[in-house]
C-alpha cells in the first residue's frame, strides 16, 4: 500500500474515535497528538503538521454539529482537513484543449523520469489518445535506449536521435511529425544537482517547445527537500505541476505531497509500483480515503473500466443476476479483476475494506487461490466451462492431472461456482432471509479457507 505505515497510523487514531464513550477536550486533544505523531513520522514538515491539527482542533471545539453525531463529525474534520492539506480538489490535466498537446518532463537524476514518461504514454495510450515520446536527454548514455524499449512493450512511437548533443536540434528535426499526434511526452536531461549548464538547457528547450505542461519528476524518498526543487524547476521552467514517484516504497512520502501542495505545484499523478500500469492521477480526496479506510470509489470505478467494457459488465452483471453464468463467466471476471491491479490495491479502493486489517498473507494466499482457479479453468474442455453440472470423477482426474493441482482444488472451484450460482438465484427468486444467510455463511467459510484470519 501507498504510505502504509501513514495509513494503518491514522486508521488506528480513527478507530479511537468509534470506540470512544463520547467526543470531549481529552478525546480530542489525544487525536490531536496521535495525528502530529503520524505525519511528523511520514516526514512531513513540523510547521505545516501544527498549523493542520490546530485547525482540526479548532473546529472540533468550535463547529456546531450537523446532522452527523460528533464522533461522525470529528472523522468528516479530520478527513477534510487532510484533503485540503494535500491540494483540496486537485487537478487534472485536460489533454482535449490542443493538438498536438505537450507535456514535458523536468527533474534531476534517480527520480524515474524515463519510466514515468513510458507510464504517462500507457495511462493516456489507454484512453485512446494517440501518443508519441521524444528524447531530448543527451546526457545520460542509455536514456534513448530506454525510452525506445518502453515505448516498443506499449507499442507507443519514440523520437530521438543518439548521436545529437543538441536536444533543441533533436526536437526540431522531428518537429513535424510529432504534430500529428494528439498528445506528444517530452523527456529531458537531469543531473545531479540543479546546476547552471541544467538551467540553461531546460530554458532553451523550455521556450522551443513551449509545453502545455512542465511536469516535475520527483522521487517520494527526498521528502521535505520536494519542496525546495520543486520551487527552483518552477523558476527556471514554470512547473505546473509534479509526478511523485516510489510512493509505494518509502515512509517519508507525506513530506513530498506536502510541500508540493503547498508551493501551489500541485500533485497530478503519483507512482503506486514498478510495472508500466502503475501511474495514477492524483486525487486529494481519493487519496485521504485510502489512508484513512474510506475507500476511493472514483480510483476503482476508472480501473473496472480499464479491466472490462461497460457492454461487457452489463452482459456478465444480467447473467449473474438469472443465475445462468458458467465457468467462462467466471474466467472472464476473474481476469478482468487481474487487469485490475493486485487484491490488496483493489481492496484499499472499496469503501470499508481498508479497515478490515486483512493480513498481507491472505491476500497473497487469495491471489494464489485465483491463480489455481485459472490454471484449472485452462484445463476444462469448452463443453465443461459451459455446463460444470458434467464434471465427474473421472473428468475431475484429468482436470486435476492437466492443471498440475489437487483434486481438491479442483472440486473447491466446483463448490464455490455452485453455491455462487444458488445465491445469485436465491435474489432472483426471493429467497427466504433464513435461506440466504445460511448460503453465506457457506460461501463465508469457503473464502476463510483462502483467506485465514478474516472474520466472516
């Protein structure tokens, strides 16, 4: 998870408030302290973590209650004071207004800046954008390399030339045809510091290409120094925005977001892992979800869309809803959840989830389970994904021997399908109350049995 430790802290300061008798000054003043101590631990500037827990404070003893009780309404100040702490509503950026749009990429060495190029290129690839990357980097040996093989595994064209020093030279040569693309990533030079002969490039190519978006490239591992570099890039090339990458791997991201927010260089997109999918655009709101348990509704809802067609899921949703789906059905969801990202991501992202405080081990053991399944589901006949009613013993064996699993696995898969087919029939029908909690209970202890220590 994205700043876990940061998460679980303030999940834990929140639960407080549940178990609490009532809300008074003590109540307070102890979530006070606890908030202090978890964004002060997620690097997070001292001044910046006092000036948004007086406030949260402030209003806790001063706000009238509205029609929530104030256990209720001290989690919405919390959350909302967060979220405005981290950007408020954030921005997007809006590709449509030109053709060619131009984002280009500023930042100094280490920071991911190719790849968060080859990333960027993919999220707008797959929203049906035509996308081109150039190399302007002549500094780094490999980075036109790089750029190149990131570009062929998305199938996304990339300009450059290896044997130019001159990046406004390389950019002019290829000018022309950029232009018929809808969206055009640039990727500059680093170094290791801001230095002057840095400075001097990025101004040149700055004006040349005249980017719709100067995006900072900056690592979450720098923590409160974000704030300085993204403020000296802004001088020498009107950054309007900044991509935070390696969230996922470091504890001190809180003072990355932080400072971003506050020098007005809002966050547009952060790096949630390694793999080229792994790029989000930022989302206060979304974001103060997950860490606090809440979910992040919007984040799911964009990634189902990017994992299955809205044709497709109204078709598999009615096939459900009769109870007439097979095991292909079932394949098919099972994969479009795949695409989706990890169990314990997808699971962050479902409003309530986020608190269950299911251990790392489950999951894994959940997703190996899902892998089992498709293993066994590639070794049925079309006939026997169509109608599983005709797996015997003897079609069970050769399923089992073909898959390479157990099988108990195999007839585990069996029994999960079918009782999902009677509950799903069971609404159809109206089944009785008592009816449907005693399948649950079935289907609960099912899932246990991949997922140990979960409560059902």
């Amino acid at each position: 998870m994205v700043l876990e430790k940061l998460g679980e802290s303030l999940k834990n300061t929140l639960s407080k408030i549940a178990d609490a008798m009532f809300v008074d000054e003590k109540l307070i003043n102890e979530l006070v302290k606890d908030i202090q101590r978890s964004l002060l631990q997620s690097d997070v500037n001292v001044k910046l973590v006092f000036s948004i827990t007086k406030e949260i404070k402030r209003r806790a003893m001063e706000e009238k209650v509205p029609n929530l009780s104030k256990k209720d309404h001290l989690v919405h100040i919390v959350y909302e004071e967060l979220v405005k702490f981290l950007g408020g509503d954030g921005q997007k950026i809006d590709i449509l207004k030109k053709k060619p749009f131009k984002i280009m990429l500023v930042g100094l060495f280490g920071n991911g800046k190719t790849t968060t190029a080859g990333k960027l290129a993919k999220f707008y690839q797959k929203r049906g954008h035509k996308v081109a990357l150039i190399s302007t980097d002549t500094w780094r040996p490999a980075a036109f390399t790089q750029l190149k093989q990131l570009g062929e595994s998305i199938k996304v064209p990339v300009f450059g030339d290896p044997k130019e020093k001159s990046p406004i030279k390389i950019y002019k040569k290829f000018e022309d045809e950029l232009s018929k693309f809808d969206l055009v990533i640039i990727d500059t030079a680093g170094r290791d510091a801001l230095s002057d002969d840095l400075i001097e490039e990025l101004t040149k190519i700055h004006k040349l290409v005249d980017a719709d978006e100067n995006l900072l490239v900056i690592g979450a591992d720098v923590g409160q120094a974000a704030e300085k570099q993204a403020q000296a890039f802004h001088d020498t090339c009107g950054v309007s925005g900044v991509i935070i990458t390696k969230l996922e791997g470091t504890a001190k991201g809180g003072g990355a977001l932080a400072a971003c927010s506050i020098t007005k260089a809002y966050v547009k997109f952060i790096g949630v892992g390694e793999k080229i999918d792994d790029l989000e655009e930022f989302s206060p709101k979304g974001f103060v979800g997950r860490l606090l348990g809440m979910g992040d509704l919007e984040a799911l809802l964009e990634k189902a869309k990017e994992a299955i067609s809205e044709e497709d899921a109204k078709d598999l949703g009615k096939k459900f809803l009769k109870g007439e789906f097979n095991l292909i059905d079932l394949y098919e969801q099972m994969e479009a959840m795949n695409k989706m990202g990890p169990l314990g991501k997808v699971m962050e992202m479902i409003p309530g989830m986020g608190n269950l405080k299911i251990p790392k081990e489950a999951l894994k053991v959940q997703e190996e389970k899902l892998v089992g399944w498709r293993y066994i589901m590639n070794s049925c006949t079309k006939e026997e994904l169509e109608d599983p009613e005709i797996i015997n013993g003897t079609r069970l064996d050769r399923i089992s021997k073909g898959s390479g699993r157990n099988i108990g696995e195999v007839r585990d898969l069996i029994k999960q399908y079918k009782q999902s087919k009677k509950v799903m029939k069971m609404f159809k029908g109206g089944g009785s109350e008592k009816d449907m909690e005693k399948m649950m209970k079935k289907m609960g202890g099912a899932m246990k049995g991949g997922m140990p220590g979960m409560k059902f």
